[in-house]
C-alpha cells in the first residue's frame, strides 16, 4: 500500500513540473522586463551606461506603450511629447521616438529615479526602489 501512495504522490508531483514547464515555455518571463526582453530587438549600441539596457521596435511610442501595458500595468504612467515614461515596482520603461519606430530602455528604479526626474517630476509616484530620502524622524532633513 505505501509504494502506491508514493506512485501517486511522484505522479502528482510530476504532472505539477509538467504544468508549470509548459507555462513558462509559452508564456516566457513573468516581468515587465521579461516581456520587453522577450518581445523587443536588443539594440546595445543605444544602451545608456550599463544602466539603461536598450531595445528597438519598428512602431511608434505610443502603440509600444500599449504593448506593454496591455501585458503588464505599471504602477504609474507619464506621458509628453518626449517620450512614455513606465514606472513598475523595481524597473522602469522609457520608450523614446526614433525616425523609425522607438527605442525602448529598462533601467532598474534606482538609477532611474535621477536620470528622469527632471521629465516625470511628481507624476509618478514613487514607492520601493525610490532614491528619494524619508520624512520621518532623524532622516536628515
């Protein structure tokens, strides 16, 4: 009776491994980085540094934005006419206008945060990654 139980319990378990391989096969990465990763052309030549990692797409910032926000909700969004400013929990994505198509950057929040506060200022609101300093008591202020 017991090498029945462990027989359904490796089946069990088997089947479970099976599933979740065939998700992440035909699904791909499960972040906003791993959708740009996997659904843009890598253009290293336009990275930023070894910051802002740079992809390329032959459709406008604004089709590109939707893209990817039909895939994943950024936590906050801004948009002028420079460009479709992502913010996400840990990464952001700056889709900027080429003469043909966009040009896509991934930078974690971090280092973000100071690249692009002059453009987004206040709109987006930042939370965990933010470089900004905390109000609280013996901050600094």
């Amino acid at each position: 009776m017991t090498y029945r139980r462990w027989f359904v319990v490796g089946v069990a378990v088997a089947v479970i491994g099976a599933l979740i391989a065939t998700f992440t096969i035909f699904y791909g990465n499960f972040s906003p980085r791993g959708y740009v990763e996997d659904n843009f052309s890598r253009a290293s030549g336009r990275d930023i540094g070894s910051n802002a990692i740079a992809y390329t797409s032959r459709k406008t910032p604004s089709e590109v934005s939707k893209q990817i926000t039909d895939a994943w909700k950024p936590a906050d969004q801004y948009v002028d006419g420079s460009g479709v400013y992502l913010r996400y929990d840990d990464d952001s994505v700056v889709i900027l206008p080429l003469a043909v198509g966009s040009v896509i950057l991934l930078e974690k929040m971090t280092t973000a945060y100071p690249r692009y506060h002059t453009v987004v200022g206040n709109s987006w609101g930042w939370g965990r990654g933010s470089t900004v300093r905390g109000g609280g008591p013996g901050s600094g202020k």
